[in-house]
C-alpha cells in the first residue's frame, strides 16, 4: 500500500472512534462499592480510626527506644510489630488493646 492509502486509514479509523458512542455514566465514575452484608453502616470509618490508633502506637513504640538512637531500623522494626499485632487483633474481632 502506499503512503497515502495508510494515512488515509489512518484518517477513517480515529474518525470512528470519535462516532462512537460514549460510554454510560456509570461506568465512567467510580462506583463506591457495595457494603459487604455483615458489615454495619460507619465500618469503614471505625476500620480507618483503628488503623490510625495502631499506627500511633506503632510510633509511640519506635520512640520508646531512646538506647537504640534516632532513626534505627531496629527501632522501626519494633513499631512495625507493635503496629502489625495491632492491627491483626483489630481484625481478629478483639478490638483495640489497651486503653
């Protein structure tokens, strides 16, 4: 094929896609998904707020280091556990430990 005749199609076929119709409302936003059917209405937010204390608790572990100087990975080791076991209690249904 020539040149041209490339170009040409080139032409037609973004012509095409322009005419095509577009697609629904719906599906071009986001759709919030649907609550999981044993999980009460405010979950999410009560879900972000222990994932919150968690991580504070977390920090509040890695500062509770002061012999292990600033910025030590085996402080930051020490919150990410302190964090993780939070936060998997949290989802085992035991809630937040502690006060």
């Amino acid at each position: 094929m020539h040149r041209r005749a490339w170009l040409g199609m080139g032409w037609v076929l973004g012509l095409a896609a322009c005419a095509a119709q577009p697609a629904a409302p719906e599906a071009m936003s986001p759709a919030m998904p649907a609550a999981a059917p044993g999980r009460a209405s405010g979950q999410p937010e009560r879900d972000r707020a222990a994932e919150l204390a968690c991580i504070r608790r977390g920090r509040e572990a890695e500062v509770m280091q002061p012999w292990l100087g600033a910025n030590n990975p085996r402080a930051a080791v020490i919150g990410a556990r302190v964090r993780n076991d939070c936060l998997e209690g949290y989802r085992r249904g035991a809630g937040l430990p502690g006060p």
